[in-house]
C-alpha cells in the first residue's frame, strides 16, 4: 500500500524590490552605499529644485497679473 504523498501549502513568492538608485553623469549609485554628507547634499538638491519649480510657478502668475492689469489700467484710462 503506498503512502499519500505530502501536501504543503503553496510557498508565497515576494519580488524583490529593486534598490533606489541615483544617476550621476553616466553613472549609477545605490542611495544605501552613499555617505551621509552625500544623501544630505541629494536632499538639499531635491529642496532646491522643488523651490525653483514653486519659484517659476510664482512668477508665471506674476507676469499674467501683470499683463491683466496693464489692460485695465488701459481700459480705465481709456474710458476717461
């Protein structure tokens, strides 16, 4: 008489996450082999560009305030 083979539940697989990576010039970091001083220089890069973005943004609405209101300030002189 043979023995009923074995069941085990199936192994769960879990992919493994690719490590974060930085690009400098043509090449590649991982961001865990990076020293301190350099993961701070990355954050202050990142503050930097986000507040150049925010900067531009600001002056974009600037210029269309601007403009509106030099169209106002013609359309008001214009009406006198």
């Amino acid at each position: 008489m043979k023995k009923p083979k074995k069941v085990t539940a199936p192994k769960r697989v879990v992919a493994k996450q690719s490590e974060p990576t930085i690009t400098v010039g043509d090449k590649d970091y991982n961001v865990s082999d990076l020293s301190d001083d350099a993961k701070e220089l990355l954050m202050i890069h990142e503050a930097a560009s986000r507040a150049l973005t925010k900067a531009k943004r600001e002056a974009a609405i600037n210029e269309i305030a601007l403009a509106n209101l030099a169209n106002l300030i013609d359309k008001e002189l214009s009406n006198n």
